[in-house]
C-alpha cells in the first residue's frame, strides 16, 4: 500500500493501488485489523477513481463541434 495521499494519485496510480488492495483481500490471508484497513483504502481509491471519471466524462460532454465536426470549444455544463 502507498503513502501518497489519495487526493494526490492520478487516476492510473489509483486504480493500480486498488488492484493491489482486491487482490490481497480476495487472498485471505491478511490480519484483521489489516484487512479493515485495506478496505478503507479500497473505498477511497475507489471513490478517488470514480471522481476522475466523472470529471473526464464532463469535460467530454462539454465539446463542441463545428460544421465540419472538430472540436471548435467548450459549453457551459449544465447543472443538475
């Protein structure tokens, strides 16, 4: 398990780190006070992860295109 702080992982190295925590949980073979540890970490990388997708997901949203279809800029996104 890392140090770096979740809120400072890029998406790759969040989501490198989570398969590392499943795949020692899915082992068995870690302590218990380890294990609620791991878990922990797991929902934060997990939640780190969801985060950035959402974000990329918007950003993508939020393209639009010209007549001949390139991207010419940005539009507001909408709240909900």
């Amino acid at each position: 398990m890392s140090d770096t702080p979740v809120t400072d992982m890029t998406f790759e190295q969040a989501m490198a780190e989570l398969e590392q925590v499943l795949n020692q949980l899915e082992r068995g073979d870690v302590a218990l006070d380890d294990s609620i540890k791991l878990y922990e970490r797991g929902a934060a990388l997990k939640a780190r992860c969801e985060q950035m997708l959402k974000e990329a997901e918007e950003k993508v949203a939020a393209i639009t295109l010209g007549a001949d279809g390139a991207p010419v800029g940005l539009k507001p996104v909408e709240s909900q």
